[in-house]
C-alpha cells in the first residue's frame, strides 16, 4: 500500500516560501513596442510576449543570421579569420558612406580580412561589410541570402525570410520576434568565443571611431543587436546575464530611438528583477529515507537522481509543499540507485512536480542467524512494552 510522509510543515514551507506555480498577472508588464519577447535562457520559459509571431521588417536585426552564417563557416572551418575579401563596387555603393545608412566606410577595392569584417558588422552594423562578406563567401548578395534561409531552417526558424545580408528593405524579407529571439539564443549557446564582441563598445577602422549602437550595453546587457528602418521603425535583440541568470529579448517598431532605448530597458529590468530560478532538490541531495527489513541497516536515504529548478516571480509566496511516497517498508536486499519512491510538490490538490527518487547506497540482507536474533529482539521489546 502506497504509503505518504509529509516532511515537517515549517521546515518545507522555509524551503520553499519561494515557490510558486500560479501564472504571471495578465497586466505585470506593458509596454509601447507594437512587437516583443522575453524569454528565460536556460529554461527557455516566456516571461512576456505582444505580438511575438506577427511578421516584421528585420532591418539591421537581419545581421544577426549573416553572423549566424559566417561563425558557423568558421566553425566548419571553411573560412578564416585572417582570409581576406575584396570590396566591391556594389559593396561600396549599396553599403558605403554615400548610401546614407550603416556602414564600416570601407574603401572601394580594398582588402579586409574576415576578422575586421565581423567586427564591422558586429559593433558599427556596416552594411557594407555584410555585401563584402556575401560576396565572398557565397559569390553574390543571392547566393549568400540562400546560406541564411538554410542557417534559418538549421536552427529552426519557422517564420522568416531573408533576402540580403543587411536587412535593408525587401517586402519579401521578415522575421517574427520569436524568431529573433531563437537566434539570439543560438548564438549566445553555439559560439561562445565569438559572443563577447557583441558587448565591445566600439570599433576604429581605418582611422574612424564609431560606438556600438545597443543602448542596452551601458546599462548591463552584453549583447546583440540594433536595427532601424522607416518601414521596420526601431529594434532590437539583446540579452543579459545577473546573478547566474541569462534574459534574451526582442523589441521592434518603436518611433524613436529614444523610446527604444527606456522599452528595451525596462523590459531587460522586468526579466531580470521580476523572477529567480529556485534549486527545489539537488543532484544526490537526501531528502529522506525508507525503512529496511532484514537489512543490515535500518533505514536507507533517498537521493534524487536529477536537480529539479523552478523559474519563478521573485518573491512570491504559495502553499507548496511537498511530499515524500513510497511503499516501504523494503526488504533487503536494496541495490545503490534502486527506485524506491518519488517526491511530490504540491498545491493543495495539485500536483506541481514529481520526481524519482532512488536508494543513495546499497543494504545487503542480513544472515539466517541474525535475522532470527532481530525478531527474538523485536518480539521481547514488543512484550516488554506489553507488560504493566
């Protein structure tokens, strides 16, 4: 017969004050930003979204895939850092500084290497440099942008399409803030060497200065990216890391740079501030232990085999509690990681978690002879305490 223990009531609810299941208030956070996502990087949980799936203009947030492209043709080793790429005419005339947008001024005819590049695009959003970089390592702005929709598809962007490397505007190009927001995240976990970049403030290239433009960057996140066009308005895909927890967010269609900047800020501050990761159990943590018969120990602890983490809103308390079952007592001989129950987190009748949980060492049977001498024991303490 399954059989319940429940841990002493204070001690669980001091453990977990933290905890809760209940969802997030409807109206925790608002903000002007026709689109935008938040998400929990290690547990990939929503934390807010508006119009997360509506499909927008990229801009410059379309560079992000172009450097998806070029750091996984550095992985595969198809390219290095130190190669080197002519600037075309039409780099310099589409990207350059008589273009009126973004660009790394890269001289018409030069030689870049693919390092300088990466930074261009990274910290000064060159257009130029994307056109440079397409060319070379795919022949044609066309070409290069069929390596992006396969990057895109590798990845598992489901709702977006580019057609250059820039994001300058194209009605057949967009992206969706979710999607942004998975690329982001690959990004940050796939090329760790390479996503410090997006965290330098600035970038000198052939004797001009120019800062990075994520307003994030001043105020604690590290990374990604800005984006602005008329039609697109002002984005951006960024992500930062406090106290051991990582945020990715997107934002677009803002009407100024200046609103992009207090939206973007807020929301980083809502992710980071608003929720904590809670540790519920520890790997090879006792949370309890079973009683043994004919065992050479009386009890044996139980272990989880796995940690179990909670994201939660920070500060919230609910009536959790949680609950040990199994079916013991158990007859030895008990194998070292034997299942001999499971815990349950609760809320009233609701079942929040559940977890297996095992023996945290082997108990061997006892002897024929000393069995006998347990029960003799057991049989004159059970008549001793009969007696008046």
């Amino acid at each position: 017969m399954q059989r319940a223990r429940y841990l002493p009531t204070l001690l669980v609810m001091l453990a977990l004050a933290l905890v809760t299941v209940l969802p997030l208030p409807a109206l925790a956070f608002e903000t002007t930003a026709p689109t935008a996502l938040l998400v929990d990087f290690s547990t990939d949980r929503v934390l807010y979204e508006k119009n997360a799936d509506e499909r927008i203009a990229p801009a410059s947030l379309a560079k992000l895939m172009t450097l998806a492209v070029i750091f996984d043709a550095l992985r595969e080793g198809t390219v290095q850092r130190d190669d080197r790429f002519t600037v075309s005419e039409k780099s310099w005339r589409e990207g350059g500084a008589e273009s009126g947008g973004s660009t790394m001024f890269l001289p018409l005819n030069s030689e870049v290497t693919l390092d300088d590049l990466i930074k261009g695009i990274v910290i000064q959003s060159g257009n130029d440099a994307t056109i440079v970089v397409a060319e070379g390592l795919a022949g044609s702005v066309a070409a290069f942008a069929k390596k992006m929709n396969a990057e895109a598809k590798k990845i598992g962007l489901t709702n977006s399409h580019f057609t250059n490397p820039h994001g300058l505007p194209d009605p057949e190009q967009y992206v969706t803030a979710r999607d942004m927001v998975r690329l982001a995240a690959y990004l940050i976990r796939e090329f760790p060497d390479e996503y410090p970049l997006f965290a330098e403030e600035s970038f000198t290239f052939n004797g001009i200065k120019q800062q990075n433009r994520n307003p994030l960057l001043r105020v604690g996140a590290d990374g990604l990216k800005t984006g602005h066009t008329a039609k697109a308005g002002f984005g951006l895909v960024a992500s930062a890391e406090r106290d051991g927890r990582r945020i990715v967010l997107a934002m677009s269609g803002m009407q100024s740079a200046d609103e992009r900047a207090r939206e973007t800020r807020r929301l980083m501050e809502y992710g980071l501030q608003e929720f904590e990761e809670v540790v519920l159990i520890k790997i090879g943590e006792a949370v309890g232990e079973i009683a043994v018969r004919d065992g050479d120990a009386e009890t044996v602890p139980l272990i989880a085999d796995s940690e179990l983490r909670l994201l939660v809103p920070r500060g919230s308390l609910a009536d959790v509690t949680r609950t040990i079952l199994d079916n013991g007592p158990v007859a030895a001989p008990v194998a070292k990681g034997q299942r001999l129950g499971w815990i349950r987190f609760s809320r009233g009748d609701e079942t929040v978690q559940e977890v297996s949980l095992h023996a945290a060492q082997q108990v061997a049977r006892t002897s024929f002879l000393r069995r006998i001498g347990q029960t003799i024991a057991n049989q004159l303490t059970w008549r001793s305490a009969k007696e008046p």
